[in-house]
C-alpha cells in the first residue's frame, strides 16, 4: 500500500508539474499574463495569437510540447520539431528554437533564433522532443531532441539505431543553424542498429525525489526482450552532467 501511494501522489506531482509548465507556455504564447481567451465551441485556428510557419518540406510541428525556459530569463520558450526537414540530408529532420517572449502574428521559423539540422540521411531528427525541465539543477531548463534514425523510404537497409541528443540550457542562447551531433552536450545512442531510439523522449519529472529532473528515452525496436519487444530508458538527472 505503501509503494501504491507513493507512486501515486509522484504521479499527481508529475500532472500537476506539466499542466503548470503547459498553462505558463500557453499565457506567454498568448502575450497576457492576465490568461489567455480560448473560445469555446468551434473557431478557426486562424484566431491564434501567434503561428509558428515551417519551412517548405519540413512538416513542422508533427509533435509539439512545452520547452521550458531555455535560457533563464523568465521567459519560456518554443521548440519546434521539422522531423522530415532535408536541409542537412533528406529527412535529417530539424529543430527550430525560439526564445521567448514571441511577439503576437506570424513567425516564421526559417528566421528561428536557431536551427538544429539532424545528421544524416533519415534521422528524422524531432520527430520526437521535450523540455525535459532541469536535469542538473543549475536553474536552466534543459531539452531533449530524439533522432529516431527510423529507416528512410526505399532504404530499409540502412543501420538505425537512433539517437537522443541533450541540451542543458545555458544563459548564451542557442544561434544560428548547427548539426545536432556538434551542439548537443550530450548524444544517446541506441543500442543495436535497428532499435529507433529517441523516437519518443520525455521529462520523467524527478523519479527518484533527488531534486534533479530526469528523462525517459524509448527503443522501440530494442530486441532485448525478444524481437522487437522495445524497451524504455529512464536516465537520472545530477549535477554531473551527461556528455
Ligand atoms: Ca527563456
Ligand atoms: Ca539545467
Ligand atoms: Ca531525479
């Protein structure tokens, strides 16, 4: 009964950690710290108070999420994943950084404080990303961009075992368009060829209550449990960092 209700009240802390963080993103999105007028009923989403505009090819915002504030200065900002964005090498993927606060009307992301261009060939980097809120609490809240490496179209031969890379959030801000493997602090690596690691990568809030946040990867095609039975990861935050 114990562990039940442990495990429980750490899951109400986690639900109320990311409807926080998802209610602080959507008040600065919007401009207000007042709150933000979400009509009810049906309306057109060209009501917004600010669009995010991909570049051509890139599907932006196949997957979206809170990013948390990047670099400290009381503002949150936005990520945004362009998981077939062909700059770096077809389907590479991409990320767009924004920092906060957005202005209202049109961004376009082509004018992103900075872009993170996937490695090679069918990385799809992005198609999975998240603040992943501050895994070496120095008061900086750190992302995570997964790299699934999923196969590409005509090419099921290629090695994929996919890829997340970590970004500790710093007081300099992330500029300009770089490759993802020479930015990141950190890079995780799937364990066999084919395992699509870091198609799905999320904060794990603090799991193990030692006040630094931590993060979960996925491998689902990780065969350490028989043929494709896909595994999960979950990595401690602390103040020594991943690298
Ligand atoms: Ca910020
Ligand atoms: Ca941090
Ligand atoms: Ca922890």
């Amino acid at each position: 009964m114990t562990i039940s209700a442990s495990r429980g009240s750490r899951r109400l802390r986690a639900l109320g950690w990311a409807t926080a963080v998802l209610l602080s993103a959507a008040l600065l999105v919007a401009g207000s710290s007042a709150g933000a007028e979400i009509p009810f009923g049906v309306s057109s989403l060209v009501g917004a108070d600010v669009k995010l505009v991909g570049e051509p090819g890139g599907q932006a915002g196949f997957h979206v999420a809170a990013a948390g504030d990047l670099d400290g200065d009381g503002f949150q900002d936005v990520i945004v994943g362009a998981w077939v964005d062909s700059a770096a090498a077809p389907s590479a993927g991409a990320a767009y950084v924004v920092y906060g606060p957005l202005s209202g009307g049109q961004v376009n992301l082509g004018d992103a404080d900075a872009k993170l261009l996937g490695e090679l060939t069918g990385d799809f980097a992005a198609e999975g990303w998240a603040g992943v809120g501050d895994l070496d609490a120095d008061g900086y809240d750190d992302f995570v961009i997964g790299a699934p490496g999923r196969f590409p179209p005509n090419q099921p031969g290629l090695p994929a075992p996919g890829a997340a890379y970590v970004f500790y959030g710093r007081e300099q801000r992330l500029s300009g368009t770089m490759n993802l493997g020479e930015a990141a602090d950190a890079k995780l690596v799937g364990e066999s060829a084919v395992d699509f690691a870091g198609l799905a990568v999320a904060s794990a809030t603090d799991l193990d209550h030692d006040g630094f946040a931590d993060l979960v990867v996925s491998a689902p095609r990780d065969s350490g449990g028989g043929s494709v039975a896909g595994a999960v990861y979950l990595l401690y935050g602390g103040a020594d960092r991943l690298s």
